[in-house]
C-alpha cells in the first residue's frame, strides 16, 4: 500500500488479557520501528527490525512485549499479561533509509481495563 | 543520553499571529533535527529537518534553524492559519546510533483561532 497500516485501530483490552498489534510496513521498506506514546507525552522507541532480524530492543518496558517480524515484512507486537500502564498508542514506522525516509503508521490506540 | 526538552502546552493563538514553540536537545554525537507534526486521527508527519549546525529546515512556511552553540531548534511561522492546529513534536536522531531510532519531545499542542 501507499502508507504503514495498522490494525486494529482501537483495542480494549481487560488487565491480564493478551493483546497483538499488526504493523503492514511500506512494501519494500527494510527498516521497521515500533513507538510507544502514551498520552499527553511524545513517542518513545521499543524495537527496530531490519528485515527480519530484530537489532535494537533496548526499549521493550518488560518482557510482556514481544514482537518479530519473521519474513522481513508484516511485524507483530504482542504484550502479554497486559496492565493499565500499557495503554498508549502504538506506532508503527518503516523506512527505506534511516531518519530521511520514515513514514509513520496512524497507530492502534490501546486502552487496558 | 539523548534527550529533547520543548515547551508545554497548549498554545493558543488567533488566525495571523506569530508562532514560536522553543525546543532544546541534549545529544552525545552528532544529531539530525526534526519537528513532525500530528493531526487529530492521524500519523506523525514530517514537517522539516536540518542535518548540521546552522542550517534552516523549511516547508509550509514553518521555519526552524538548527543552532548548536544554544542547542536549540526552535519552531516558527510568521502568520499561522486554522489548519496549523496541531500537537507538534521536536525530535532528534543521533548520527552516533546506527540505527537512526527518534528521541522525541513531549509535544507541543497548537490552537489557531479563527
């Protein structure tokens, strides 16, 4: 597609579910970063991939968050056991060459009850 | 480590009016600049850039010059419209970092009146 999609939008989650987040990244696009921005603050890193390998994940909170990205392309984050201070809006970014050609996703808005 | 301070929020300002929103950094290389911006529903979006000392990053208007001896970047626009409100986010990447990840600021939001 023309932009990073992400799906679902919204998700409401109960404390202590599961919950996974889907990342389509701009076909062809090597680099793919997740963002976690939780309200009122600015976007923080979690994790970088390029292509499939999983280079940075110095950001992750805990090991709750998981994600991969195992054919190179579409990416998942997955948080286990979720809290309440997970909810935030997570971003997805993919880019062909580093900071000049980022393109951020409208990201999945997650709110734990 | 990599940090990037700007001012709070909101800001409210009526249609034609100059716009400033301050943004300072910290970094231990050699950054890049960004402001992007983020309408309500949608992504964050670049707005400009400025890769080294003294140069000015422009577009829509929005002009912001990459100062090292204040580590500042600050935002401005002479005349702002309604469709400038937005929440704005200063940013740097660190050449030092491989992997070109953002440090963003809090965010600033901006209200146009008309």
């Amino acid at each position: 597609g023309a932009g990073v999609s992400q799906s679902p939008r919204y998700k409401v989650a109960k404390r202590g579910q599961d919950v996974a987040l889907r990342c389509d990244p701009i076909s062809g696009h090597v680099s793919l970063f997740w963002y976690q921005q939780a309200l009122g603050q600015g976007p923080e890193f979690l994790t970088y991939f390029q292509n499939e390998a999983q280079l940075d994940k110095s950001g992750l909170p805990s090991d709750r968050f998981f994600a991969e990205r195992p054919e190179g392309s579409v990416s998942t984050l997955k948080i286990q056991r979720t809290q309440q201070e997970d909810s935030a809006v997570y971003l997805c970014a993919s880019s062909s060459q580093g900071v000049d050609g980022y393109t951020f996703g409208s990201g999945t808005r997650l709110t734990v009850v | 480590g990599d940090s990037v301070t700007q001012m709070e929020g909101p800001v409210t300002l009526s249609e034609e009016a100059f716009l400033t929103i301050n943004c300072t950094y910290t970094a231990t290389g050699y950054p890049s600049l960004f402001w992007y911006v983020q309408y309500p529903g949608e992504g964050l979006q670049l707005l400009l850039k400025a890769t080294k000392a003294d140069d000015k990053g422009s577009n829509k208007g929005f002009e912001a010059t990459y100062r090292k001896e204040t580590t500042s970047f600050h935002l401005e626009k002479g005349s702002v419209q309604v469709s400038d409100s937005a929440v704005y986010f200063c940013a740097l990447s660190d050449r030092g970092d491989n992997f070109n990840k953002f440090y963003f600021g809090s965010g600033t939001k901006l209200n146009v009146k008309p």
